[in-house]
C-alpha cells in the first residue's frame, strides 16, 4: 500500500537576485512499512528531501502526496498538524532540549498533539519507551549528563512518542561510534518490522546497508532506486520480505533472548500489523484509555508548565528581566500610597477646619460712590440665626461669631492670640472639635447671662501657663477678667498653616458687651477728655449739674443694658451633609432676604461663603498631584515593560533552534505564541508580586523615617497586578508572534 508519492518535486532557493536549484524533478514513491535508505553526498538535495517529505519544508513546484492527502500546498499549521500526528523525527544533532531531563524531552511532542492526553498517561508512555531503549535508569539526566548514544536513544523514544506512520532519521549515526552506529541501526529496523515506515537520510553505504531499499540522490535527481536482497515491497510490513514477529524488540536482542512488550501510545490511531487481543501491546493499550478532552482550559495547564520550565532554565535572566517591573510596580504602590495618605490628611485636614461649614458675612455698607468692604454692614442678627437654624431643614447647626483683638494677660505673662472668638456651644458642632482636652465647654445659660468665662486652646495653654493646668485660672483681655473652665483637645494648623490651637473662646454677649464695649468706653473717654483739654472755649458757659453722677465704665460693663438692635460679625453654619450644602445656601438665602426685607431688584447684604469650594479645589490638587507621581511612576513601568520586550526578544533569537525543534514535533504557531506570551506574563506577575511587597516596604519605611502619611491602597494593588498582566500581554506579545511566524527548517539551521 503507497504511503508516499512524490511528482516532479523542485525546491530552489532564491538567495538574494541568485536562484539556487536543489531539487530538480523527484518523482518516486514508497510503500507502507518499506525501510528506504536516502543516500547522496553533501550538497546532494537528500536532506532538502527529506525536509519536504517530513513537512517541515515544501516544494517550489510538484506534487507530494502522504497517506492520500495532497501536502504541497498545505499551510504551515496543517503540516505542524501533519507532523505532529503522523510522523517522528531523529535528527542527525539529537536536538534535545537543553537543561531538561530525558522524560520531558520525550514527552514534549505530546503537548502539542491533537487529542489531550492526562498527564499521568503520557508519563507512564514516555517511561515505557525510555525503558524500551535502555534509558530507564536515566529518565531525570539531562542531555549534558548523557553519552551520544543515549542522546540518540532519547531523540528515538521522542520520535515514538505520538505512534508514528513514517520515521525520518536526518544522519543518526553520524555523531555516534561504531558499537552505538550498530545498536541505533537495529533499533530502525525493530521498529521497521513493527510496521513503522523507517526513512534514513545517510551518505555511508555501510548505514544504508541496514535499509531494504536505496535510493540514490545526485545533484538533485534520483540517480538509481534499488530494492536490497528481493524485488518486492514486504508485504506484511517488515521490509525484508519475511514476517518478523510483532512482539520483538532490542531489549530482548541486548539480554540474548526472551521477548519483551512492544509498546503502543495512549491512543492507538491505528495498527499496520494485526495483533491478537491477548498481545502483550494490546494489553498495554488496555492500560492507556483514549483521553480527547480539548480546549485551551486543559492545555494552558501544559503551556504553563513549559513556560515555567523554559524560565527556569535561565534563572538569572529571568531574575533581571522582572526587576524592570518590579521597581515600576514598586513605584507605583508606593505613590499611591503617599498619595492616598496625604489625600487622607487633606481630609483630616479640612475636617479639622469644620467640615460642610459655610460662612455668612454681613454685606458691604457703601457712602459717596466708595465700598468700605465686606462686614462693614450691621445686617445680621442673633434672631437671624436662630431662624436659620428653626427654619432651614439642610442645616444641622448654627453659631455666631464675634471676634475681638488684644492681649491675654496672665500674672506676669501676656500673649496676643490669633483668634479671639465669642460664639455659643454649638462652634464646637459646627467645627466638628467635641473632644475636650481638659474641664468643659461654658453652656447656653453661661451664654444668656454673658458669664465671663473662656476655654483656651493648647498654644495658648503653653504660651500663657507654661502648659500647666488653667483650669480655674483667670486671664484678662481688653481689662476684662475671664475665668478658665476648659481646654479644648489640639487640633493643629489648617490649610492654610494657621495655628487652630491659638484661641480663646467666651460667650458671644460678654467679648460683645464686655470686651468689645469696655474697650469702646475707653476710647470714648479719652477722646472726649482729649477733646476737652485743647477747645478750652467749650468751658466758657458751664452748664447746670447733672442730677445724678454718671457710672463709672466699670460699672457700665458689668450692666450692660439691654438694646433694641444687637449684631453679630458672621454666622458659621453646617450643614446636614457635603451633598446638601448648595441646597442649604439656597435656604439660607431666601430666608435672610425676607427677614431682611430686600425686593427682588436689591442685592443681598449678605454673602455666603461656600468652604467646599476651597476643599474641592485643594482636592483636585491633590489629585493631580497624586495623578503626577502616578504618571512617573508608570513610566518606570512602562521601561520595565520594554526591558521585558528587549530580553524576550532576546530570547527568542537565542532559543531560535529550539522554537525550530517545537514546531518540528508538531507545535503550531499559536503553540509558539501561548508559550511566549505565557513567559512574558509570568515574569509580569512575578514582577508584579515582588513589585507589590517592594512598594509596601517603601511606603513603610517614608511613614517610619520621614514621618510622611501614607495608606494602604487595595484597589493600587489590584491595579498594579492588573497592569504587570497587561505590560507583559503588551510587550510580550511582538516577541511570542514573532517567534510563532519563524520557519521551522530555518530556525533549525540556526547557530
């Protein structure tokens, strides 16, 4: 039965603007089972020939059938499909895999066969045929750790791997000595008898010796063709004409007698020589169960494997080419942290200010043409606030403000505070600082009464009492005395670098009434006293006496009488949430023009003060600030994702051979292309890993040493896992197509 024909075959290679003819019109054809010597001398076109028969190379022009189907204009991954199923491979160089041990060179056509085999079946199939030529006490060498002929032994047990129809051996004697030349050359013919189409590329007569037929190949053309010792094909498969027995093999030829298994693959495609059922190989296929389960979930498994392996192989290299990423994606955890925490501390920050406060201000009073500026209108009232506070369902609270300026004298100590302030309890709402460091915040009765009492902060707890207890103490501004019940909890500076801690806060009546009004007393007298000492004319007609002597300031200040019109300097209000404050100035607004009867043509003598206006434009700084480390970071990224591309590209020309090898066993390009883009995503990932513990340790150690805020970020770390996936698919992908669209017979002459 014709396995191979072959029609008027030529291969020319076109080097440059030269034409170079190998082949010129092969026309020949060869049975089933046959043991076909190719011989030539160098330069002859043998090997050329034997590359199209194997499929890993085509003709210029001509016909070339195998099996009955037409190869010569079959595409590269139908050949790969073609040699993955059908045929084996012995190269004249062994090419074994380098740093794998015989097993998993055995076992790598296998990955790439159609049907799925389960790992265990091809382990015990490879160790089969390692123990069926002698190699099964060298299973776990490498091919540095074996002789050539064990090599040799290896390369055929790879070529028997996936039960194949015709066996091509490119010189397989050509690097081995006479004794191993022998033992190799009787293995062929085991194998021929078997009922394997052997093929042996060879230019020594003695090797061609071993084959049933010679064929003679000169300067490209079939110089003879002769059938050794009989005329006819071997009809039952043998090659010699006479029936060898199915079940022997070499192990039983090296012990002098016995007969041992043959062997068969997991999944028996076919048998050329029938077989009783009791056989010993059909028992064996009896222990392999056919396994097809396919799609890529079960084979990325496998691809995985060889990924990992072929990274292994280059430990350091591997090592060096992650550090690209690892120093990005360490970067990139490490700003975002910094960038989270100081986002963090901006919040603190602007909570620590009052968080979802506006701020009324009375309007700006106007006389002849000029704007004395914004406050100088009396126009808001306690009874404003009170009704903001009743009538406004977005507002959560309200308090006045009253400020003052002055000394803070304590005993022999005086201070001049920042802020000065008279409010109600409700401040401490409004500014979110509840928390009292020491004794309490004066109350609402403390308030109506216009109690002379103060809380402090901390600077000027230290400034003033030397950070001693002031609790009980009493200081005076303005003259006035005010006695000490609390000290309000450190808050730091604001957003702007002000000293919150630098206050002193009293009820509003008394720094209105008392402080406010005593120091206006005082001033009043003295200019009137002035006034009187230079206008002496003022005393030339005294008037009559007064009926009763008039206070004295002191007494003034500790009476104040009541007034028909009471201001207050602003209103600080909070409200309900972030989300309601343009609804609660809506309210606000409305409510003020009312009470302050002002029509619709009248502006308003007020004006509200959004403080989410400030807190979202330093948010976005930050942000940006935040998106620029984040931008310097990824670029690291971004170079550590081109170091990757460069050293697979690398790779890739140094392992050009071993790509040519792959695909020789049956590897199609998308094989090539998983394997590669699966290294480069590994190495992402790994990178990613050390990236991620690498940028934790930084942010560790600025929060320790430099005393920056930091925080940890999950959804950084999920990114930067994301991205070192994507870098490697990116970058990783023009190496692996690259290596996918190689040839397979030139990477394999490749040095």
């Amino acid at each position: 039965m014709e396995l191979i024909r072959l029609e008027d075959i030529h291969k020319t290679y076109h080097l440059g603007e030269v034409d170079v003819p190998v082949l010129r019109g092969i026309s020949l054809s060869i049975a089933r089972g046959e043991l076909v010597a190719l011989m030539g001398a160098s330069g002859s076109g043998k090997t050329t020939l034997m590359n199209i028969l194997g499929c890993l190379d085509h003709s210029s022009s001509g016909k070339y059938w195998f099996d009955g189907q037409e190869m010569s204009r079959l595409a590269p991954n139908q050949r790969a499909l073609v040699r993955t199923s059908k045929l084996g491979f012995v190269f004249q160089s062994f090419n074994l895999l380098p740093r794998t041990s015989a097993l998993g060179n055995v076992q790598m056509p296998l990955d790439y066969a159609p049907e799925h085999y389960s790992d265990a079946d091809t382990r015990k199939w490879a160790l089969r045929l390692l123990d069926r030529v002698g190699l099964s006490d060298r299973i776990d060498h490498e091919p540095s750790q074996m002789s050539g002929g064990q090599q040799q032994r290896v390369a055929i047990a790879r070529s028997l791997i996936n039960n194949p129809s015709l066996l091509l051996a490119d010189e397989p004697t050509g690097n081995l000595d006479s004794r191993t030349s022998v033992e190799i050359l009787r293995m062929f013919q085991e194998l021929n008898a078997e009922g394997i189409t052997v093929i042996l590329v060879t230019h020594d007569p003695h090797v061609a010796a071993y084959a049933n037929r010679v064929i003679r190949i000169t300067d490209g053309r079939v110089e003879s063709d002769a059938v050794q010792g009989r005329e006819a094909v071997p009809s039952s498969g043998n090659g010699n004409g006479a029936d060898l027995p199915a079940e022997s093999t070499f192990a039983a030829e090296r012990s002098g007698g016995g007969t041992a298994a043959a062997l068969a693959p997991p999944a028996m495609a076919r048998r050329i020589l029938p077989r009783a059922a009791d056989s010993p190989a059909a028992a064996l296929d009896k222990d392999f169960p056919r396994m097809q389960r396919k799609g890529l979930a079960l084979r990325f498994p496998r691809t995985l494997r060889t990924a990992l392996c072929a990274l292994r192989r280059n430990m350091i290299r591997s090592a060096l080419t992650a550090l690209g990423v690892i120093i990005g994606v360490g970067a990139v955890i490490a700003m975002m942290e910094i960038g989270e925490g100081s986002k963090a501390e901006l919040q603190r920050t602007i909570a620590s200010m009052g968080a979802n406060t506006l701020m009324i201000m009375p309007g700006a009073a106007t006389a002849g043409g000029f704007s004395h500026g914004s406050g100088s209108k009396l126009t808001l009232t306690p009874q404003d606030m009170e009704e903001i506070r009743r009538q406004c369902p977005a507002v959560a609270e309200v308090a006045p403000i009253v400020g003052t300026w002055g000394q803070a004298i304590f005993g022999n100590r005086n201070y001049r505070p920042n802020q000065i302030t008279g409010t109600t309890p409700a401040y401490l709402i409004v500014r979110d600082w509840q928390n009292m460091s020491e004794g309490e915040m004066f109350g609402d009765r403390d308030v109506r009464s216009g109690s002379n009492v103060c809380v402090v902060g901390e600077t000027v707890r230290r400034e003033l009492f030397q950070g001693a207890s002031p609790i009980g103490e009493e200081l005076r501004v303005q003259n006035v005395s005010l006695r000490v019940i609390g000290v309000l909890s450190r808050k730091g500076a604001n957003m702007m670098g002000m000293d919150q801690d630098d206050v002193i806060l009293a009820p509003w009546p008394t720094i209105k009434y008392r402080v406010n009004g005593s120091s206006n007393s005082s001033s009043q007298t003295a200019a009137a006293s002035s006034t009187g000492q230079i206008n002496s004319l003022n005393n030339l007609y005294p008037g009559a006496k007064p009926l009763y002597t008039s206070p004295t300031a002191l007494q003034a200040a500790n009476t104040p009488q009541p007034v028909r019109f009471a201001n207050i300097d602003r209103i600080m209000v909070k409200a309900v949430s972030a989300e309601e404050i343009p609804q609660a100035m809506d309210q606000i607004t409305a409510l003020l023009r009312e009470r302050h009867h002002l029509t619709k043509s009248e502006e308003d003598d007020f004006n509200i003060r959004d403080m989410t206006e400030i807190t979202r434009t330093l948010s976005s700084t930050s942000r940006l600030m935040g998106a620029l480390l984040l931008v310097v970071a990824l670029i690291s990224l971004v170079v550590g994702g081109v170091g990757i591309m460069n050293i697979m590209l690398v790779s890739v020309t140094e392992r050009t051979r071993e790509i040519g090898l792959r695909m020789a066993v049956g590897a199609r390009s998308h094989h090539i292309l998983r394997q590669f883009l699966v290294e480069a995503i590994v190495l992402c990932l790994f990178g990613g890993a050390m990236g991620i513990l690498l940028g934790r340790g930084a942010s560790m150690m600025v929060r320790a040493v430099m005393r920056w805020p930091t925080e940890a970020s999950i959804p950084a770390i999920l990114a930067a896992v994301a991205v070192s996936a994507a870098v490697g698919v990116f970058f990783g992908f023009y190496p692996a197509w690259k290596a996918s669209r190689l040839d397979p017979i030139e990477a394999l002459r490749y040095e």
